[in-house]
C-alpha cells in the first residue's frame, strides 16, 4: 500500500523530492505519467466543440488510469475511464494540424458516461478511447505511443 503524503503549501522542488523518497520504487512511474499527461495536455484540443466546451480535464495517475472529462456550458459531463494496463494499441488518425489519437483496448475497458444530459445519462463501455489533439508533429505521436506503452508494462508488473 502506498503511503499518502498531504502537503498543501510546498515548493515543488520540494514535493517531488519527497514523492521520490516516499515512493522509490515508483519513481519512474510518477514521472512518466506526469510527462505523459503533460504532453497529452498540450497536445489536446477541445474543437469542433471548444465554443461549447467549458472544462476539459486529462488526468493519467500513477497506477495507471487515463481519465478524460469533459463540461459543456449547458453542464453536460462526458466522462471517460482506462486502465492502461488494458492497453492493445495507439493509432493516430488525422494531420500534423488536426487529427485523434486512438487509444484501443483489449476488450470493453473503456468506461463511458455522461452525465446531465438532456437525452438521458449514458453508462457504457468501449473498446476505444479517443482524444483530439492540434498541432501534432510526428516525433509527438512516436512519444506518446512510447510512453503509454511503457506505462502499461510497468503498471502491468
């Protein structure tokens, strides 16, 4: 079981110090989920609907859950949930301006809901997770397949 460490007013310097003490073992794990949800977040992008779209959040946490969130301005929530040790394969579909990366699962791992929607809530799963992402340059796609693929066998151990 993995200690919780609370530390509300601290330097970030300081924090990740304490992180890879604390949690050794893990320290490659943290630090590639949090590069990778680094990339993922720069990289995304909320459009067509991005006039829509009030809140878009990316999560990628240590044990290895890709969360996507998303709040529309009428207060709809998408949600989407995988464990990436789940994880088949990456594809990217689209140009170096625009396109969606692709992630696929073995079976139906992904969890989709909706919530507040006017045609009723959704509780489903997938076998796919999407994320639009702009701007995206080859050597970009190539890193994120590396990294989510390596996160996958660490948190698979």
């Amino acid at each position: 079981m993995k200690p919780i460490i609370f530390l509300l007013t601290v330097s970030y310097a300081v924090v990740t110090y304490l992180l890879v003490f604390v949690f050794g073992a893990d320290e490659r794990i943290h630090q590639l989920a949090e590069q990778t949800q680094r990339r993922l977040t720069a990289l995304h992008s909320a459009e067509p609907e991005a006039d829509r779209i009030k809140k878009c959040e990316i999560i990628l946490s240590d044990e290895g859950f890709l969360r996507h969130r998303r709040t529309y301005a009428t207060g709809k929530q998408e949600y989407y949930s995988l464990n990436l040790s789940r994880l088949r394969s990456v594809d990217y579909y689209g140009t170096i301006k625009a396109g969606s990366l692709t992630l696929h699962t073995q079976e139906d791992d992904v969890i989709v809901q909706t919530y507040n929607d006017r045609s009723g809530n959704v509780d489903s799963m997938s076998v796919r997770f999407d994320l639009s992402l702009r701007i995206v340059e080859p050597e970009d796609i190539s890193a994120l397949e590396r990294d989510l693929i390596e996160l996958k066998r660490l948190v698979s151990k």
